[in-house]
C-alpha cells in the first residue's frame, strides 16, 4: 500500500515509553530534511486541497493540541494516519481520555518540554521521546529515575517544544549541551511517587487497549453514588475537589485529570478503576484493604501563625515610614516573608486594602513630585535657550540635563520639556508676543 509520506512506525507502541505524537512529528518532519514549521505547513495545504469547504483543518504544532484530547488532537491523529498508514498513533496521544475530563489540560499536560538528561546521552539523533515526559504528573525519568529538567543548566533557559531534529539536543539560547548536566534528586515524595506509578500505569494500559470504553461522564456518576456516603465523608471528598465537582446549586463541571487523581488516592482505588468502574469505586471498603491509601496534599494548607504576624509588623511598620517614601509591591513582601498575597488578602482584608490604597496613593504623589521638578529644569533650561542653537540641538541638550539632574528617563523628561514650552508659547500669545521677559515668568505662573 503506497502512501504520501514513509510509512514511519510509533517507537515504544503498547507501552507506557510511548513515543508522543509532538516527537514522532519531529521525526517525520527530519525524515524529509525540512523544519517541524515547513512539514506542517506542507501538511496543512494538503489537508486543505482533500477537505474544500468550511471546517478546514490544519495542523497545529502545539503540544498540547497534539498531544492531548482535544479536537484538535483528533484531527492531527486522522491526518498523519491517512498519509503515513499506521493505524496506531493515538496510543501517543491522551485521545482516549476524549470526553471524560475538563477542557483544561494543566492538570496532564506540563506547560514547559522536559527531558531526562541521562536519555539525552546515550540516544541518536533520530531519538524519540515518550509521551511520559510530557504529563504533568511525571517528574522523574521511568528509565533512569532521575528527575526530568525543563530549564538548561547552564543558562536556566526554558526549551522550545518543536525544534529540528539537529538542534533539538542543544539548548535554544547558549547552544550547550543539554545532556551535560544534571540535576540532583531532592528526596522522595509518596504523593508524586505514586501520581507517577499510576500515570504510567494508565498510559501503559491506553496504548495498550487504545479502544478502552469509559462510561459517559463517570465522575458525575461516582458523584451521585456518593449521595449514599455519611456528610463527613462527603466533605471529606467536597474538600479534595471542590475546585471542579461541586459548584453553586449543584452544577457539575468535567474535573481535571488531576483532581480524579485525588479523589482515587482518598477512596483507596487507582485512578483508572474510578474512569471505568465509578459505581463501584464509590462503595466504601472496596479497594480498602487490596490498594494502600496515599492521603493527597490539603489543596489550602494552613498557614503559619508566626510568619502571618511577622506580616503583619512588616506591613504595620511600612505604612509608619515618612509619607515621601514609597512602598514596595505587597506580593515582593509577602514572598519575603514566605507567604502568598492571597492569604493576606484571605486572613487581612482590611489591611490588604489599606496598605494598596496607600502605596497608589505614596505612588501618585511621588510622581508629581518628580514632574514638577522636571518641569522647573525644563523650565530654566528654556529662559537660557540661545537663540544661535536649532531647536532639535537645544531640545537635546536640554533633555540630556533634566535627565542628569533628576534621574528621571528620556521619555519623561522629554514629555517635561514639551509640556513646559508649550505654556510657555501660550504665555507669550497671551502677551501679544511683546517682552522677551515677560513669557518665562508667566509660564512659571501658568505651571504652579
């Protein structure tokens, strides 16, 4: 069977090392000697030239629109199977999840490329890069359990998704090497260690058996079987997904594949068994004694009383210093301290809105203060103007000192000077243009 483009297989199929379909793209597009963006373009004009009409598709070269479950993701699955004739490559993809979780994909797709270091060093260029290490849920190598980078060690520059083949190992700012180094393991984590253990495990089992059936919606269905639950478990479990199950009169809202993480960790089941057999994972002793129980993180950790009223004397002590200081941003404080600006305005809303006023306000006076100071220069400079300089030679010079006397920059020093010499062009129309003296006077007048 002929097809338009080489018939190039998805490393890894049937296995949760997986080859993404961002990377086996990336490869596709190296196998011709063209850039991800060129191969795109030329697939986008073919699949415009077989589907005329409105509702042409085009390939997206995102890697979440690839990747994940989304329509588009559907679309560059049908595209790349009918020109290369491999029927298999939405086991790189989350497509299978289609339908089941929210439209927001933070909670499975990571929003910056990561890479093991250790893989980088031992592969080809023709290397290709398993749909593990894109999921939010994995941070450490499957094969080498080190934890996977996102930033180049040498410069901490973020990589871009879809680069050439040839270039794809170095870093897109310095040019190192991103295999070189390495970062340290910081210590285990049961929550993120077993997050990573059942990710794998779903995505091992979607390629697999990538016509796994799902019920429709199970997690509205695990929802309505839990009405049987006692009212302290169902706080139990408001309390782990109140961000996507449980909103005003009831509505129900798709969850994130994050937040059915947590709610399998605190019912005792994998997250899979609860995708596919929701009623059952509502019953309460069910996976109770076959499946050790990882208690998730408290989505709203407590905060710390001490640092909280450390806060509060910094702020206390802020809003004391002289009224022609300025304040800092309240979130720089906050972060010096080790709280986020939320809780403050969470815990200290009266305080929050009293230190902002007074910053905007310490804000607004500093600035007029440097304006007028500016305009008073502006104004000195322009009754010593010589009438032998141009108007742009002694525009210049004049800007050049309101910005060495003043600190200000050029833009508002600049602004100072025209404002300045606009009044002062309106004094001596007042004036019937009669008094070389008369104008400067008058626009010091008109500028108080």
């Amino acid at each position: 069977m002929s097809t338009a483009l080489p018939p190039l297989p998805l490393e890894g199929a049937g296995t949760f090392l997986v080859e993404s379909l961002a990377s086996y793209t990336i490869r596709l597009a190296w196998t011709h000697a063209a850039t991800p963006f060129q191969f795109a373009r030329l697939l986008s004009e073919e699949w415009a030239i077989e589907s005329p009409g409105p509702g042409n598709r085009r390939l997206y070269l995102d890697y979440r629109a690839l990747c994940s479950y989304s329509p588009s993701t559907a679309y560059s699955v049908q595209l790349l199977q009918r020109l290369t004739g491999q029927s298999n490559l939405s086991q790189g993809t989350l497509l299978p999840l289609r339908g089941l979780l929210g439209e927001s994909y933070s909670g499975c797709i990571a929003e910056q490329r990561h890479w093991c270091s250790a893989c980088y060093e031992a592969a080809d260029e023709g290397f290709a890069e398993p749909l593990a290490w894109g999921m939010s849920l994995i941070a450490r190598c499957p094969v080498h359990d080190i934890p996977l980078q996102w930033r180049c060690a040498s410069c901490g520059s973020p990589q871009r998704h879809f680069r050439g083949m040839h270039l794809r190992h170095n870093c897109v700012a310095c040019g190192e090497k991103l295999s070189k180094h390495r970062e340290p393991s910081h210590g285990t984590n049961p929550w993120a260690d077993w997050c990573q253990i059942q990710m794998l495990h779903m995505l091992g089992a979607l390629a697999d058996d990538p016509g796994m059936v799902f019920p429709s919606e199970p997690i509205r269905l695990f929802i309505e079987k839990t009405r049987e639950w006692t009212r302290n478990e169902r706080a139990a479990l408001h309390k782990v997904a109140a961000d996507s199950l449980v909103k005003v009169n009831q509505v129900f809202s798709k969850p994130r594949l994050r937040t059915v993480f947590r709610i399998a960790a605190l019912q005792g089941c994998t997250p899979l068994e609860l995708l596919q057999h929701p009623e059952q994972c509502a019953s309460r002793m069910l996976f109770s004694s076959a499946t050790p129980i990882i208690p998730p993180p408290d989505p709203k950790p407590r905060v710390s009383l001490p640092l909280l009223k450390r806060l509060d004397d910094i702020v206390q002590d802020l809003l004391s210093t002289p009224e022609h200081l300025p304040l800092p941003p309240l979130k720089n404080v906050c972060r010096a301290v080790g709280l986020r600006a939320s809780v403050l305005w969470n815990r200290r809303r009266d305080a929050y809105t009293k230190y902002s006023q007074e910053r905007a306000k310490r804000r607004l006076e500093s600035k007029h203060r440097f304006t007028d100071r500016a305009m008073a220069v502006a104004l000195e400079e322009i009754r010593g103007l010589r009438l032998s300089e141009s108007e742009s030679t002694g525009r210049k010079r004049s800007v050049a000192k309101i910005m060495k006397m003043t600190g200000l920059p050029k833009h508002v020093a600049d602004d100072a000077w025209t404002q300045v010499l606009r009044v002062v062009v309106a004094a001596r129309d007042d004036n019937g243009g009669e008094g070389e003296e008369a104008h400067p006077e008058e626009a010091g007048r008109l500028l108080q």
